[in-house]
C-alpha cells in the first residue's frame, strides 16, 4: 500500500536542487549565477558534504535572494516564490507546505 503523507527528506541537497529548479535553471546556468563550479553544484546536489559550505551557501544567497538560514538548515517551505524568481506565477511547482 502506498503511503498517503509523506514529506521529502529536507536535505541540504534538496534545498539546492529545489531552489534551482524553481529558477527554472540547469547546472551550468546556476553555477554561473551564483559563482560555485559545476563541479561544485553537481558535488551538493548529489549530497556530499562541501568544503566552505557556509561560503557556498552565503553565494546562493545573495545570487538569489533565498533565505540564507533556510538554505543552510531547512525548515518549512512558503507557499510562493518572489514574483522576480523563477517563472513569476509565485507558485512552487507542486510542492506545498504543510
């Protein structure tokens, strides 16, 4: 039987996949917005732990404007992204919050 209320484990890789794929970008694009190698990006989303990861993610953060703390430790989601994110309809792609 298929579980009916799961939520998606909140890792620091899945921060930063979420937060590049609301962006609607590839690696390489979000690499070169944000100044980390793809190397480097490709490194986090496939969830290694990197060197200097306050640096990388103080980087995203001020590329993107997400919240540096969430981005860092997780937490709960907002139901919209900024309307000068993404693709500026300020839903998230079927992911809610509860």
């Amino acid at each position: 039987m298929r579980e009916t209320n799961w939520t998606p484990a909140d890792t620091l890789a899945h921060r930063f996949i979420l937060v590049r794929t609301q962006l609607g970008m590839d690696r390489k694009s979000f690499a070169e917005l944000t100044g980390l190698t793809e190397n480097q990006l490709q490194s986090i989303e496939a969830g290694r732990s990197p060197r200097e990861l306050d640096k990388k993610v103080q980087m995203v953060h001020d590329a993107t404007g997400v919240s540096r703390e969430w981005l860092m430790w997780g937490g709960p989601l907002e139901q919209k992204t900024p309307r000068h994110l993404g693709r500026g309809d300020g839903g998230l792609r079927g992911i809610t919050a509860e």
